[in-house]
C-alpha cells in the first residue's frame, strides 16, 4: 500500500545551520505527520550567531517550481517564511491564487541575532499581495510593531493586522521579557486568547519557523484552528526543550527524535 501524507508546500530561506528555513519547516513538518514540498527563496550566509547576506533566488525559477508542484501534487497547506525579494511576492500569490488551502506567514522580518532580513519593498508586497490570503500569520511581537509603529498596544496592532486581511495572528512572545513567554491568539469578533509557557533558560535561533510550520502541517492534517495552534506550541515548546547546539551562538530546537 502506498502510505500517503498531507502535503506542506514551503517556501522559504536556506538557513545553513540548519536551525531555521526550509530545513527546521522539513523538520517540522516531519515530525508533525506531513510531508514538505520545500521551495528556496533565498540562500543565506549565516552562523548561529547571526545572518551575513541574504541571497534572493530569481523570481522565474521560483515561479517555474511553484507552477510545476501546483500542477502534478495535491497540496494540503501552505508556510510561506523568508521571502527573497519584492519580486517574488506578486509571482507566488499570483500562482497561489484561487487556492482555496491553510496558509500559514511568518513574516520575517529581522533574524534573531539583529540581521534585517526583508527590505521594505518585500514587507510591502507581502501586505499587499499575501496578507489578505493569509489563513495565520505569525508575527513575533517586535514584528507587529514594525508593521503597524503607530498603533498604542499590542491588541492594536494585532487588530489593524487583521484588517489588511490575516484570517487569525498567533502572535508570539518568546523574545519579549518575563518568567513565561505569553503567546496570544487574535481573530475577529473573539476575545484574544493566551498561551502561557514556562520560559527556558536559553536563546534559540528557529522558533518561530518552527512554530509556522508545525501550525501549517496540523492544519494540513485538517485539525481545527484551536487544536493545530495549541498543538503547534506544544510541539515548538517540546523542541525547544530538547534544543541541540550545534555552534558558538544560540541552540537550535531539536525538532526531530
Ligand atoms: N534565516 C532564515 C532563512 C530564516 O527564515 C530566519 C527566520 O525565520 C532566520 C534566519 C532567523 O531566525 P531567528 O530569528 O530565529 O534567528
């Protein structure tokens, strides 16, 4: 019998450590019943510390590999991370279009060591052409405050994300401080809900991929919004438990037995 899993099409950055991109979403994705189709937007010069350069791959390549997988699998959930530049953005949601699958956005902005990552051009074509398609996104709170700097709380900028057209914001609080990393999910119409979780004694590099792409394979698997985002944390926060260091910088999670 051929054994058959939800598909998980990921497009993101090369991270050679391993820590974050496409290799912790493969991870990811694995350990969380999925298989991952993986498209490279970006390669990156970088260590554990912090990231050096990010390289974007042509828009027409990435196009030719998106069209193709679109063509010949049966796609179950979408985890869009890193994007490469602001010209790949209208081509990926162009080729994505009238899809009607989960779709999970981590918009990355800057890496964990303090790299920017995106320039403007490529956040604003992620708001326009990405934001109102978006299923989840999943913004760390520095991120939200990039994205809306006016706005007076955090609930507010969760809002106004959610008014350029994001279904649900999981927004995550791993690098703010406390004793607990507080995560919180917002929709609309809904009271925001808090997820509280003991705060390790670490800096990690790859959370946040991880947690996107856990979030994408759960939906993938067709749980309900409110499982696959507390499963999706369990996941992340379990991994990040069993961190593996692999240089002189931050731990990477451990995502896989
Ligand atoms: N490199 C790539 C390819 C990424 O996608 C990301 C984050 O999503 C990073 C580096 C930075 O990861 P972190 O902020 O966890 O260090």
């Amino acid at each position: 019998m051929t054994a058959r899993k939800p598909l998980v099409l990921c497009l993101s950055g090369h991270d050679p450590t391993g820590g974050a991109g496409i290799q912790a979403d493969i991870e990811a994705v694995a350990a969380n019943g999925g298989h991952a189709l993986s498209l490279i937007t970006a390669l990156t010069v970088q260590d554990s510390r912090n990231v050096r350069q990010v390289s974007p791959v042509p828009a027409t390549l990435l196009l030719q590999q998106l069209q193709l997988l679109l063509a010949d699998c049966a796609i179950a959930a979408i985890k869009i991370g890193l994007l490469g530049s602001a010209e790949q953005v209208p081509a990926i949601a162009e080729a994505l279009a009238g899809l009607r699958l989960p779709l999970v956005l981590d918009p990355v902005l800057r890496a964990g060591g303090g790299a920017d990552l995106s320039d403007m051009a490529t956040v604003a074509a992620m708001r326009t052409h990405l934001f109102p398609r978006v299923s989840v996104l999943t913004p760390n709170v520095a991120e939200t405050r990039r994205l809306v700097p006016r706005a007076g709380s955090d609930a507010e900028c969760a809002h106004a994300l959610l008014r350029e057209g994001c279904g649900n914001l999981l927004v995550t609080g791993g690098d703010e401080a406390g004793a607990e990393v507080c995560n919180t999910w917002y929709r609309d119409g809904a009271t925001p809900q808090h997820y509280r979780w003991p705060r390790l004694n670490e800096t990690f590099h790859g959370a946040g991929c991880t947690l996107a792409a856990a979030l994408a394979a759960r939906l993938g698997r067709g749980e309900a919004m409110p499982e696959a985002i507390l499963q999706a944390q369990r996941y992340t926060q379990s991994a990040l438990q069993g961190a593996l260091r692999v240089g002189r910088g931050r731990r990477i999670p451990g995502r896989l037995p």
